[in-house]
C-alpha cells in the first residue's frame, strides 16, 4: 500500500471509530488532532489510536497494553498483529475495560 493509500484509509477509520463513539451510547471524550485520536472516560483513563505512516500500521494504546493493526485488504479491515482481531472488536473491549461498562463500537 503506497503512503497516500494508507493516509486516506487510516483518515476513513479515524472517522469511523468517532462516530462509533458517538453512537455506543457511553460517555467517551474524543479529541483528533495531527492523526492522533485520544479517547477519554469518565475516570479520566485514555486510549489512543494513532497511525503510524512508516508501517502502515494503527496503532492502539490502552491501560492493557499497545497494539498493532495491519490492514486486511481481502476482507476490508484492520487486523491485530499475532491474532487477526478486528479492530473494532479490539477498541470495544479496551473501552470496555476503560469505561467499567459494556461498549460495543460497530463499523
């Protein structure tokens, strides 16, 4: 994938996952800013998911960890390094665990 090609798909997915947010029905704070998109929860806990050009990569830290997403052409989504999990499937579960409440993030 040439440079141009990710920056638009990572900028796609950037979108999407804030309107996710704004439909999960949880209170989540998101502020984008320079590629970088920062959730916050009400326990002031933070995730960030930002795009790393260089590797075609997003990547996703969370108070469990940092995560790498490489881009599944064939089925069209993001796809965590070492055991195929969706990323959205991901970030529902990260803030989950972050907001101490069920989120369910849909695409």
């Amino acid at each position: 994938m040439n440079e141009s090609d990710f920056d638009q798909l990572a900028e796609d997915t950037m979108t999407a996952i804030e309107e996710a947010i704004d439909d999960c029905g949880v209170d989540i704070d998101y502020d984008s800013a320079g590629g970088i998109l920062t959730l916050e929860f009400a326990n002031r806990s933070q995730i960030i998911i930002n795009r790393q050009t260089p590797l075609s990569q997003i990547w996703v830290a969370a108070r469990s960890g940092g995560f790498h997403f490489d881009y599944d052409a064939k089925n069209q989504c993001w796809r965590l390094q070492g055991n195929d999990e969706e990323l959205f499937s991901c970030l529902s579960r990260y803030c989950s665990e972050q907001a101490g409440e069920a989120v369910k993030l849909e695409h």
